[in-house]
C-alpha cells in the first residue's frame, strides 16, 4: 500500500473545505414488508427519497422494476 503524499493530503483537506461536510449518521431503514430479520430488500428497481426542510429523509420508496407496487422503507424506532 503507497503512502499518502502531501499532494494527495493536501487534496483531501481542501475537498473537505470546499464541500462543507458534516457530521454524518447513517441510519438503516427497513423494507415495510420484511419479515423478522430482514434487512434487505432483494428486487431490482430505482430508489426515491423524499427530503424535510432539515435535508433530512422523510419518505424513502423503492420503485420496482418487475411492476410491483414500490416498497416503502420505513426507519427504525428511535430511542432518543
């Protein structure tokens, strides 16, 4: 594995100024018809989201390409 050079350093913390990035939470949302367990939802398709004001998602949808309606993934309880 090569070690990351100056340039390279360089390159990465100026990406991180231009694009402003935040502190990130990835947060798993279930397929609404997934039995017990089931995290995946295994179809093809397109994926749809819906953004709050907060550029938080609001409403994910999965559109399916062999012409089922579209499955709805639904975010976990929260515990805050």
């Amino acid at each position: 594995m090569l070690a990351p050079n100056a340039n390279s350093v360089r390159s990465v913390i100026t990406l991180n100024w231009l694009t402003k990035r935040r502190r990130m939470r990835i947060v798993p949302h279930i397929p609404e018809h997934a039995e017990a367990g089931e995290r995946l939802w295994n179809s093809a398709g397109i994926g749809q989201v819906f953004f709050n004001e907060k550029g938080q998602p609001r409403d994910i949808f999965q559109h399916n390409a062999n012409g089922a309606p579209r499955t709805r993934m639904v975010a976990p309880e929260q515990s805050d």
